[in-house]
C-alpha cells in the first residue's frame, strides 16, 4: 500500500535486453503535487524506467503501485497507462504532423456528435481553449507540422495536461525549447503542481532541475543511488552520484589563450552565402585547428548557416573557398570529398539508421566516401567499429547491435564515431552534447578540443553557452537568420555572449 500523499512507487524493478541488464532493483517513489527529477548518465536506465512505468517495457521483477488502486499495476501498453491517469511526453514529439494540432491534441478521445461521428466544431473550441489557458499562440486547424519542434513540444505536453493525468512524465522535454519556452513550460508544470499532479521530469540540465525540481531520484547502471530533497543535494554533491565519482570542474579543460588560430591557415572563407527563408547573407572565416562556435536564440538560424556551408542546403548566394579554392557543393557527398563532416542535430531523423548496427552505422560515411563499388572489408570495418566503440566509450553490447536498441546519447556518439572514421579536415557538430548525461559532456568537449589540437576545424553548435565558452576559440552570433557579429576569445564571457545574442545596446 501507498503512505499518505504518495501518488506512485516503483520498487526493486528488474529489467534486461540482450547482453545488457538494464535495470537492477530499480526504485522511484512519487509524491502528488511533486516535481521530481529523474537523473543519471546514458545507459544509467531513466527511459527503461519509464518504458517499464508506461507499459511500453515487460518488467521481469518489481511492483509498481499508483495511487487508487489496491494492488500493483502492470500496463500493457501506452493507452492502458493513459486510462489510468499515466501521461507521458518524449524528447521526440510522437504525434503526427499531417493532422491539425486539435485532432493531435484530442486523437483517439474526439468530442462526438449525437450520430457518432467527430464533432469538429466542439473540437477546436475546446483545442482553442486549452491553448489560450497556456498561453499558446497557435491555430488550432493548422497541421501539426506547419510548426516548429519547440512548439509542437509544447503541443504534445499541453495533449498530456488535458488528460487530467495524476502522473506527468516529461521524458527530456526542454531539449528542443529555447529559454523562453523553457521559462513557459516551468509555468505549465508548477500550475499542474498546484493541482496536485506529480511530475517525474527527465533531463540533463542541472540549472533546470534546480530552477523547477523539489526533489531528485538518481539510478546510475540500472540501480538506485539515492532519493534527495533538493536543498540536500548540492549540484557537485548530484553529479558525484550520476557519476560514481568525484568530478573535476568542466571548466577547466580548455588550456588559457589557446593560441591566436588567426596566423593559422584558413580553411573555410564564406562570402556572402545564403539560403532564401532560412539564412541572410553571411561571410565567416574558419582558421586551421580552430572551434568557431555558433550561438543565438533557437530559430536564429545556428544550423541553416553550417547546413550551407555544408551543401546539405544548397546556398543561393556568394561563394566558398575550402583550402584557398573556391568550390561548389551540389550536395553532401561532394562536401565529404573535400574533407568535411556535418553531425545532425537531429539524431533520429537524419542521423542514426535503426534497424542497422552500431558496427554498419559506424562505417555508413566512409563507405558513402568509398563509393558503393568499393566495399570496405569486414576485418576493416570491425577494425574501424572496435576503435571507436573503445575511444568514445559507446556502452553497447556488441558492435552488432542494433543502434535503436542504444540510449539516445550512445547513439549521438556512434553517428560522432561515423564522421571521425572519415578523418575530415572539417566538422560540424550541431548540437552534440544534447541530451546526453554530464560525464559523456565533458567527453566530447575534450575530443573536440583534442580534434583541434590535430590542426582540424570545428564548427560548434550548443545552446549552452558555458559549453560554448569552454571548447570555442571565436564565437559568431546569429540573430533572425542574420549572422549579426563575432566574438572574439579575450571577450567571450557569458554577459558579452548573453547581450550579443539580445541585441545588446544596439538598435537592431
């Protein structure tokens, strides 16, 4: 049975997948009218957790008790979870983007009418009604897709506050959201709070569990470490717990003045690029061995500007000099024969294959480089596979595993592993360290640093500008599409960055 005032107790949840055991006695207890962080690494079992809660994963061992039931509970699946007041948003919005956002928000629970059919009319009243109440600007009618990621985010969790759910999971929901959506989605959850929902709020930034959590539940390799108020956990004190160990200060892995790259070579030189509708002309300079990082608010066209250098965009004005040679990129294949890499931000759609593995995921962009005539030999590519899966750590249990069976951020590093294998005098890595636990960060953030130390060009894309801070050389900022000015390392510092990307003083 339940003590008074808790709404859901998970407890000595065991789960495996082939080769891997997932979760090992796992625990998470749920208060009504609590905001819980579910924190750990990647592979640490958060989504398993979920997946075990939501009905999603067949749990081998454990109860889980929700409140106005008597005995544990077993879902079968998602709707089962949903009927029992179980709602769940992921860091990926599973809805569908060729219906109206009012068929999305009431899909499989439509107002009808007296004959049985949908009664449109009362649909989008009632659709209207819900987004005015969260102060959502959003034509009800529109496809789904008609909107951006940030908002369709916020569409799928306004679908999950409608339910009257007593339970709220938000599965990584601030990933896509830039501050001011995070800023409205805090709103959301402490008016839910307010109405005595518990919410379990999966996610990697520390500064958002501190601004919104009342308490935290940390599982590193499958098992419990620990239940915490937040006043008792420190954030030093939390990372410690994820990660098994004490933890060095991020900040210093960059060396001081890591050199003046601008004597160096260059190797990218942009001149009046552009894209219609997503990206104004720009120029940019790319030094040898340098990281220029990309920063502004979401949608202020970070990724379109790489996507043109790239090719993967075709630019509609200006030109580009790779190595002092002015080129033309008709398309992405073209931009890997001279020696440059682009990692998505979006892992899912056009980064990872599923249903291939690790080991065919790893190989996909040197045997593309190779040409299809041209198959790289089985020992090469397990040879290839092997030394990456060591080098970033990729916890997986075979290289023949299929990559959809990893966690998110094993998956962002196997499509890293991908583009190192092409060993590219230019990289583009959009948004890298997104979703992935602390630890793994600061990994990459080293190789990046390392991989310019080699004498190779990054461009880096993160909507953390400490991460920024602490891996870039120069910094350009972009505003609506506009590359608006540059700064350079001497005056990188999280005011500068912060008054650059607002406008600053100017009139702009």
């Amino acid at each position: 049975m339940l003590e008074a005032g808790v709404v859901l107790k998970m407890q000595g949840i065991c789960m495996t997948f082939p080769g891997v055991k997932a979760l090992d006695h796992a625990c998470l207890t749920l208060r009504k009218g609590e905001i819980r962080a579910l924190m750990g690494e990647n592979g640490a079992g958060k989504s398993t957790l979920i997946k075990c809660l939501t009905g999603v994963n067949k749990f081998e061992a454990g109860e889980i008790y929700l409140d106005g039931f008597d005995k544990p509970i077993v879902n079968k699946d998602t709707m089962d979870a949903q009927n029992k007041g179980i709602a769940t948003v992921y860091q990926e919005v599973n809805l569908c983007p060729n219906l109206s956002v009012a068929e999305n928000l009431y899909i499989g629970r439509e107002p009808l009418t007296k004959i049985g059919t949908v009664n449109r009319k009362a649909m989008n009243k009632q659709a209207e009604e819900l987004m005015k109440e969260l102060e959502l600007d959003v034509d009800v009618t529109r496809n789904l897709e008609d909107y951006s990621l940030a908002l369709q985010q916020m569409i799928a969790i306004a679908r999950a506050v409608d339910m009257d759910s007593k339970v709220l999971i938000l599965d990584e929901p601030t990933s896509s959201l830039d501050d001011r959506e995070v800023e409205k989605l805090f709103v959301m959850m402490r008016r839910l709070k307010a109405k005595g929902v518990g919410i379990i709020f999966v996610t990697h930034f520390l500064e958002q569990v501190y601004a919104v959590c009342d308490a935290i539940t940390v599982l590193r390799n499958g098992q419990l470490v620990g239940e915490y108020d937040i006043a008792d956990l420190p954030r030093v004190k939390l990372v410690a717990a994820m990660m098994g160990k004490d933890f060095d200060d991020l900040a210093s892995i960059k060396k001081e003045g890591s050199g003046d790259k601008h004597k160096e070579p260059l190797v990218i030189e942009a001149r009046g690029m552009s894209h219609a509708g997503t990206i104004k002309p720009f120029d940019l300079d790319i030094h040898k061995g340098e990281v220029i990082g990309l920063t502004g608010l979401l949608g202020s066209g970070r990724s379109e500007l790489a996507r043109v250098i790239y090719g993967a965009d075709r630019n509609q004005t200006g030109t580009l000099k790779v190595n002092g040679k002015e080129v033309k990129i008709k398309n992405p294949i073209d931009a890997m024969n001279l020696g440059m890499g682009l990692l998505p931000d979006d892992r899912k759609a056009e980064g990872i294959i599923g249903d291939l593995s690790v080991r065919e995921n790893i190989i996909l962009a040197l045997q593309a480089k190779a040409g299809i005539m041209k198959r790289i030999p089985m020992a090469k590519q397990i040879e290839i596979a092997d030394k990456y899966i060591d080098l970033l750590q990729i916890k997986t249990a075979s290289r023949e595993t299929l990559i959809k069976q990893l966690s998110g951020g094993n998956q962002q590093k196997v499509i890293l592993a991908r583009w190192l294998a092409t060993d590219p005098d230019f990289l583009i890595l959009d948004e890298p360290t997104r979703g992935i636990d602390i630890g793994t960060k600061t990994e990459i953030q080293k190789l990046v640093l390392k991989l310019a130390d080699e004498g190779k060009s990054l461009i880096f894309i993160s909507s953390e500008i400490e991460e920024m801070l602490r891996t870039c050389n120069r910094m350009a900022v972009l505003r609506d599409g506009a590359k608006v000015g540059e700064i350079e390392e001497r005056d990188m510092n999280q005011m500068n960055v912060m008054k650059a990307i607002a406008g600053g003083d100017s009139n702009e």
